[in-house]
C-alpha cells in the first residue's frame, strides 16, 4: 500500500457559496465517498496552513490579495458573474493555496509519495489579478511557483483534466519552459481558451499543450489522449513534479459538460499519470481539488483516483448509468490535430 496524504480543513465548507454549484455539498459527498471505501483512514493527513503574501505574491499582485481580503471582510457577495464570496472565503482561499503548497512540500521531501488537496475553491481559471469561473487564487500556480522558488525545482509538468481550459494556469507559464501545461477540456465550453494553435510564446513555445474534446469523447478517447500524447511528451521532458488540475466535471453525470468520461476512465487516467511519475519523478504527485458538480458522482470519481494512487484496492461504483464507450473519427479530429501540432516539438 503506497501513502498518500490528504488536504483538508473545516475551512473549506465555510467558503459559503448557497446553492451555487461550486458549493461545500462536493466535498462532503467526496469525503463521505472516501469513507464508504474504508479508504480514508489509510490515507495521512496534511494539515493545510495558510499561504503568505509573499507565496501569493509571485502570481497575484498584492493589489489584487487586497481586493479579495477586504471584499470577504464586507460580507461578499459576487465578485463577478461567476464567483461568490463569503466572509470566511478568503480564508479559506489562503488555506487552499497554502494547502496545495504544504501537499507539495511533503512529496517532495518524501513524507508521502503523492498527495491530494481537496480544496475549495478552486484556482485554475484565476488569472493574476483577476477572480473568474469559481476561482478567487490559482492554488496550482501558487504551488508550482513555490516548488521552483523555494524548492529549486526547473521541470514541472501540469495535467489538467478538469472539463473546463485553466485559462489562468495556462497563462501564468505560457512563456516559461520549466512547467510543461497539458489541457484537455471540452470544445466550445466555458472560457472559450485552450485552442490547439496556443502552444506556448517566447522560451515557452511547445510547453503548453491544449486538447480540446468534442463532446462525448468518453474513455476510449481520454485513453487515446493520453497514451498517444501525454505519456511520450511527459517522458520526453521527465517533470521532477507532477501536479493535477482534478476536476471532476468530465464525468457522464455532470451538468455543466458533455465528455461522457466514467469512474473507470479516471482511474485509467490516473494509472497512466501514476505510471509516468513512478518512471521519472520518483512518483511525485500532487492533485488538486477543481470542478465536478454532480454530487452523486464527484465522491466515486475521486476515490477511483485515489484508489489508483494509493493503491488501496477499492471496488469503485459507477453512478448512474454510463454512455456508451465509442469514439466516432470526428471525435478523433481535435486530438490528432493537437498531435500533429506537438510534433514540431516532440518526438510523436
């Protein structure tokens, strides 16, 4: 049985959001799906602190920390369209990215060999100095500028499977080479980022990798993504850390995307990533918490993840009733697009 450590805190459920739905209901079902599986307890628990302003500051401009602070200390409410603030929400944002950065430092000092930060909120469409999509603190940017700062790491590869492009994440290294940023989402879906042709800029060119899905693209072809581009790019560039975007949120049953994928297909995900990390960076890995909003599903899909990585031997359930698992050629087109792209860059 591998250790694997857990990130949470009471703090995260006070990030009140109403019937928002990126609401605190995701992770109780997740942490209740844990202990259905009997695989909480064999999991260590990371207890999160909270991030300073100097490892917010290397992506958010303190302007912008400001702004969040002291709208939570009014009360809250939308700090645009998409994303609520309550009174405890900054707090528990500095604990989210505090947490994703406690996660990191544990992994890498070996203390477990891959870890997951269920946080709230989320971060990966959180842009430097701007809250969007849910997201007020780019928790995975924060961690992986603190890995290369503080931990002086130089190759870290981001695997971002949530539905949505992580327009934030994306940004925030489009011209470093020393984060490789793998994105699939669906086609057409909410930011509208995330084509084939943004490959990168600059040092960074050919070190931001976009798949964009059609809908229904199911197991079949997450599996094909990820063993006919992820895995010989990842092997190429052999990342000291990996760093998951999880969202849930390709899954058949969620409301918000269409990519069909099952509880079996993020376990088959996971096992490529798990794979690859065993093979080149020691099995460093840290996930972190992003979208997934049918409650019946998020707390299975999670713990097929985790299952995979800690090896705990679970028999996961699939809720609902899952799609058919096909990937029709016009299905293919995006992903051999987005290879026939990286070959200019690696060797596919």
């Amino acid at each position: 049985m591998r250790k694997m450590g857990l990130v949470y805190d009471q703090i995260f459920l006070e990030h009140n959001t109403g019937s928002h739905p990126e609401n605190a209901m995701r992770l109780k079902y997740i942490l209740e799906a844990l202990e259905d599986y009997q695989i909480r307890d064999k999991m260590t628990d990371i207890v999160p602190d909270e991030a300073s302003l100097k490892q917010l500051s290397r992506f958010h401009p303190l302007r912008y920390i400001e702004r969040v602070a002291s709208f939570a200390d009014r009360g809250g409410g939308y700090l645009d369209p998409d994303t609520v603030v309550s009174a405890k929400s900054y707090q528990a944002a500095v604990k989210a990215a505090g947490g994703v950065i406690n996660a990191i430092d544990q992994v890498i000092a070996g203390d477990v060999e891959s870890a997951f930060a269920f946080v709230r909120p989320p971060g990966h469409h959180a842009l430097a100095d701007r809250s969007m999509g849910f997201c007020l603190f780019n928790n995975v940017v924060i961690g992986a500028m603190h890995a290369k700062a503080e931990r002086g790491l130089e190759r870290i590869l981001i695997v971002d499977w949530d539905v949505h492009h992580g327009n934030g994440t994306s940004d925030a290294f489009y011209n470093d080479p020393a984060v490789l940023y793998f994105s699939t989402h669906q086609q057409g879906n909410f930011p509208g980022t995330g084509r084939v042709s943004e490959v990168g800029g600059g040092a960074g060119e050919g070190f931001t990798i976009n798949v964009p899905l059609t809908k229904g693209t199911g197991d079949t072809g997450f599996y094909y993504v990820f063993t006919q581009l992820l895995e010989p790019v990842a092997r190429q560039y052999k990342p000291q850390l990996i760093i998951i975007s999880a969202g849930f949120d390709a899954h058949h049953s969620d409301p918000l995307a269409g990519l069909a994928l099952t509880c079996s297909g993020y376990a088959k995900m996971a096992e490529i990533v798990k794979n690859i990390a065993g093979d080149v960076c020691d099995g460093r890995v840290v996930l972190a918490l992003e979208g997934g909003y049918n409650l019946g599903s998020i707390g299975h899909a999670a713990a097929a993840v985790i299952n995979v990585f800690g090896e705990y031997g679970a028999v996961i359930d699939e809720p609902g009733r899952p799609p058919a698992d096909f990937t029709q050629p016009t299905m293919r087109m995006p992903i051999d697009a987005a290879i026939e792209t990286q070959k200019k860059y690696w060797k596919l």
